[in-house]
C-alpha cells in the first residue's frame, strides 16, 4: 500500500523549521533541522530555520508562520511545552499534543501507562534524590545484574549507564542524578535492539518497517548514534516475518496508549531468552539527521527523505482549535 500524506493545501503556507534550542540534544537537533529545512524548501514551500534559544516564539506570529515542523530534540522541545506555546499562539505543529509529548518524555510515565495497558516492558525500580549508597545498591538486589541506569528525561542515550559489576552501581547512580533529581534503573534486557516508526498518513496511522540495529560491543550511544558509522542497521531487519509484524502492531499500541499522533518512533530490546519484544521507550520528534531511523524505515517502505518531511509536516495540527471571537 503507498502510503499518501494528509491533505495539506500549500497556498499560502509559511513554515518554520524548530531547530536547536537549550536541550543536551542541541547539535543533533541542529543537524535534523537543516535536513528537514533543505527537504521542504526542495517541494517548493517557504521555510524559515528558527532557533527558540535564539528569539521568543511570540516572533513566530509575527513571521506570519503557518505551521510548524518540530525538529527539536530533548526537554523545551519534545516535552509539552514547546507544544503547549503553539497552542497558544495557534500555530498546527507536527508531532503529538501537549499531553502526550509530556508523557512519553517521562520514561517513568510511558512505563506506568504501557503497564496499565498491558504492554510489556523491562523490570524496573525508581530512586529519587538523595540516594543514600545503601539504596542504590538493593535495586541490584532487587534487579539483578547487569542492569541499565537512565535518567527519565533525557535521550539520544546521553546519562545511561550499564551497570555489571555491584561496585560500580553508586557511581552510575550518582551520575544520572547529577543530570536530574531521579534515576530510572532498569533490568537489563539481552539480545538486539530493533526500533519502529510510525507516520500519520491519510490512511491512518502506519507502522514503517521494522530496524534491527547492530552495534559493537552493544555500545548504540551517543557517538555511535550520530557521529561514527561503525553501528549497522539492517532494514529489513531480518527478523521472522510473524515477528516483524508483531512488533508493528506493538509499535501502534503502544503509541495509541500515549495518546500520541503526527510521527513518532518506538524502541524495544528483542529478548534473546524468550523471543519476545520489550519496550523502552518512545520518541514523539525523532531525528531526521544522516544516520536518523526514520529516514532510513521510510526508505524501505518507499518513501524519499523529501516525502517523508512532507508527509509529517501535512499532519501539524492544533490540540484545541481556537475560537474565533464574536
């Protein structure tokens, strides 16, 4: 099945391209957002690259901006409150609403509604700042080892740590808490990691293929993500063709369990115990850089990187649309 955009009337549209910002993901998010400008400027729409780290938002009115492609990354741009500004300036901007921008930013909220709904994911316990070296150390008792520590708000892989050795948990602990007052410690899951992209089209919300990512020596963080090319990425993935497709339909579950919409992308550990698939997180502005995932599923499901950019940017909309006044 082709896989057809919303309907977007073009006449008369004046887009922004959200880049940069204060997040730790600054330099990747530049990086998405000059693809993502360089894309619809190429379809022959007028696009202006804005930084809100740079000018106040309120300038986007004054623009005449018409809607919004969001390719921030990371807190002040993924978190609901970068949406939550648009909403009030009544700009459509891609990705999902305020709410669910909020939760799936919180991996610690994403894991408790998952759960709710059934949808499998890693053991994990919560510690809150301060953590006396005491407590640190029972949630390896608790978890067993090895295990991931990750601070619930970050991405790109910046703050985790795996934890194999006992003696090392405090440190890795400390870490996280240093980057913000609470540490997400999750069982860790072996096998390979795979990811999954969801686009809003016209059809409905579309899971993309399946990637199943190689790195050495497990090692997918942040250097290995956007600055080397030593990870491989195997799309199609390999995987059977009951267990692509089961990750899919996951993939879409767990998206609509968030309340999410636009685009977006899961990430899961494919246990090599039992075969099955096991969520980590999802991300509601993923990255659109040369080694971004999206792309790479778009690719595969025959979309170009330009079509794809179109495809998100046909799906901006509001929350709430605003009434007009009497």
């Amino acid at each position: 099945m082709k896989l057809q955009p919303m309907p977007m009337d073009v006449q008369g549209e004046r887009v922004a391209v959200l880049m940069g910002g204060h997040s730790s993901e600054r330099e990747v998010s530049l990086m998405s957002g000059q693809g993502v400008l360089s894309a619809l400027q190429a379809k022959g729409l007028e696009v202006t690259a804005f930084d809100p780290s740079q000018r106040p938002l309120t300038e986007l009115k004054a623009l005449g901006i018409t809607r919004a492609f969001i390719a921030l990354h990371g807190r002040g741009g993924e978190d609901g409150s970068l949406q939550g500004a648009l909403e009030l300036l009544g700009i459509p901007y891609t990705g999902s609403g305020v709410m669910a921008s909020a939760l799936a930013m919180d991996k610690i909220m994403t894991k408790r509604i998952w759960t709710s709904h059934g949808l499998h994911n890693a053991p994990s316990r919560v510690l809150h700042a301060p953590v006396s070296d005491a407590q640190a150390l029972a949630v390896c008792d608790e978890l067993g080892l090895p295990l991931i520590v990750k601070p619930p708000h970050e991405g790109s892989s910046i703050g985790v740590s795996k934890v194999a050795r006992r003696e090392d948990m405090i440190k890795a602990v400390q870490a996280c808490l240093a980057l913000e007052p609470t540490a997400l410690c999750e069982a860790f899951i072996e096998g390979p990691e795979l990811t999954c992209a969801v686009v809003e089209t016209a059809q409905g919300a579309q899971a993309l293929p399946v990637i199943r990512i190689e790195a050495p020596q497990g090692q997918y963080d942040y250097q290995n993500k956007y600055f080397t090319d030593v990870v491989r990425y195997h799309c199609p993935s390999g995987l059977p063709a009951d267990l692509e497709t089961k990750v899919r339909q996951l993939t879409l579950k767990a998206f609509e369990a968030l309340g999410c919409r636009g685009w977006g992308r899961a990430d899961f550990m494919l246990n090599a115990a039992d075969g099955q698939p096991c969520l980590l997180e999802m991300n509601t502005s993923p990255g659109m850089t040369t080694h971004s995932l999206v792309p790479m599923a778009a690719k595969q499901a025959g979309l170009s990187y330009e079509d794809l950019c179109w495809m998100v940017l046909s799906s901006a909309r509001l929350d709430h649309v605003p009434r007009r006044a009497a």
